[in-house]
C-alpha cells in the first residue's frame, strides 16, 4: 500500500494555538505511519498563497496526496483550492468557513472538506464569562484578531450577542500573537485618552494575545496605573494545556476558552477517505468549552486570579 504524504499549512509557528496544531498532526501522522510536511506563511496570506501554489504547480517530486491548511486571509485560497484538486490534491480547510467547498466537492472526486472550530460559539462562551465576572456591568479592552479574518469576526459577532448590554466595548487589534498585543497595547497605552481610561476586564480572542497585553501593563511606569490595569480580570483563548489552561492555573489568566486543535483530526479523516474511497462530510465542527467551566466563573473566581497573580 502506498505510504501517504500530507502537507499542513500554519500561519504561523509562534501561537501556541498554532504550535498545537503542528504537534497534533504530528502525533497523528505517526499513529497512522503518514509522511506530514508543515509550513508557515508568517501571517501573511501571499507568502501563505505562493507557498501552496509552488507545491501544487511543481515539477519535480511528488505532490502530497493533500494539503490541509488554516488561512490567513479573508478569502480561504479559493483557487489554489481548484488548482489543487485539478492536480489530484485533497484539499482541507481549517477553522474558516468557506463557500466553494461546495461547488469543488460536486466537481473533483479528490477529498474536499472542511473541520473548523465554532467561532461564533467561541465568542458566545466568551461573553458569559463577561456576565459572570462584571455582573454589575463595566467597561473591557477587547483585542481582537486580524480585521480581514473571518474566525476574528465571528468571534466578536458571538461575544456581542451574549455580552451584557452594560458592558462597554473598547477594541483595538492583534495579529493572533503576544507581540503584535504587546505592541498594540503599548501603542494604545501611549494616547493621551487611554490614560484616563477605566477597564474592568481585558479579554483577548488568544491566550497569547491576552498574556501580551499583561506584559504591556506590567511595563507602565506608573505605579498607581500599572496596579489599577493588574487587578483586572485577563480573558483569553484557545486553552492549550501548556498554555492557556496551565495560565489560568497560575492566575495569569482569569479564565480561557477551549478550543479542540483539529489537524489531527483532518489526518486521519484524510487517511480514511484514501483507503476507503468515502467522501467526508462537507463541514464538521469541533465543540469549544470554558475553562474554569462558566458555572464556577465569577467575581470571586477573577480576585483568587489577581492574588495568584501577584
């Protein structure tokens, strides 16, 4: 039996969300006796699109029975999709919804689906955690990801359908790392208007992202306004174990959202499908969760954090 070859698309190899996912499908790719190759686009969708397309276009060597790949644009690569089917390429995509999934599927017999994370649900589990720490209402500094990503919106659109209507939205942008939120909390800390600024809670749609904006804080100046941004709760996502599960242990986060990595999984429903000859679904979602869980989540929850903290 022919030994399969996989590639897998990262955008970027220092968000431990991102790392997890390498490790998954590596951990996978060896359970299955699969040949994995990993890239990354360093957050940028061209590079991330001139990779793909030198692998699907060459000449010399074997293509991959596959690429599964997460985006970094808005778009989902929609016709590298197509030239990677054409060339007999399976094709997945991670955490994005995208519409021509469809339309490739009822063309070429090669596998085409998608497993993403729910990010809208993501975002709903995130704004009960903002009603059960600020049952009084308030204001947050939200960090959002990149503005042409798409998990990014749904995740704001999730968190304002559940987020108390009390609760005020400030949002500046990160790049789904702890140093573009350290930077843009900086940047943010330096305008005359952030001074007088009272933040409840800061939450952040990455774990790295939240621990960045803390260390921006961390570095004010001002005693009196470093300790006043420090006694905040600091909410996040993605909850690696090593990461942002173990940070919510030690109290540098008040509370993470899990998300299911879903390479590994897209692995081994590609090696089904190769051995089988069975198409799998179209669309298969991956369930988030809060942790701590959100019925043990509240005021006293966020100042046992701060304490740890300290």
């Amino acid at each position: 039996m022919k030994k399969l070859n996989f590639l897998l698309s990262l955008t970027n190899h220092d968000n431990d969300y991102q790392i997890e996912q390498a490790a998954d499908a590596e951990r996978v790719a060896r359970k299955l006796g699969v040949d994995l190759t990993i890239i990354t686009a360093d957050n940028d969708s061209i590079t991330q699109s001139q990779q793909l397309l030198k692998v699907i276009q060459s000449r010399s060597g074997a293509h991959p029975d596959a690429i599964i790949f997460e985006p970094v644009g808005g778009t989902g690569l929609p016709q590298v999709a197509r030239a990677a089917a054409a060339a007999g390429i399976g094709w997945v995509v991670l955490n994005r919804d995208t519409e021509y999934i469809a339309d490739l599927r009822k063309t070429f017999q090669v596998p085409i689906f998608s497993i993403t994370s729910d990010h809208e649900e993501i975002g709903r589990i995130q704004g009960q955690q903002l009603s059960a720490l600020l049952p009084k209402g308030g204001s947050i500094l939200y960090i959002e990801g990149p503005g042409e990503s798409l998990a990014a919106k749904q995740r704001t659109s999730g968190m304002h359908e559940t987020k108390p209507v009390d609760v005020q939205v400030k949002a500046i942008r990160g790049q789904w790392t702890e140093a573009s939120a350290h930077k843009a909390v900086s940047s943010w800390l330096r305008l005359s208007t952030s001074l007088d600024a009272r933040m409840d809670l800061v939450a952040a749609q990455d774990d790295g992202m939240a621990v960045g904006a803390k260390k921006a804080f961390q570095e004010l100046p001002n005693g009196a306004a470093r300790d006043r941004w420090l006694s905040v709760p600091f909410l996040g996502v993605d909850g690696m174990p090593k990461t942002g599960q173990a940070w919510v242990r030690s109290g540098l986060l008040t509370a993470t959202i899990v998300v299911p990595a879903n390479a590994g999984k897209a692995l081994e429903m590609l090696s089904q499908a190769v051995h089988t000859g069975v198409m799998p679904p179209e669309r298969t979602l991956t369930v988030p969760i809060s942790y701590p869980a959100l019925n043990s989540l509240g005021p006293a929850q966020a100042e046992k954090a701060r304490l740890l903290s300290i």
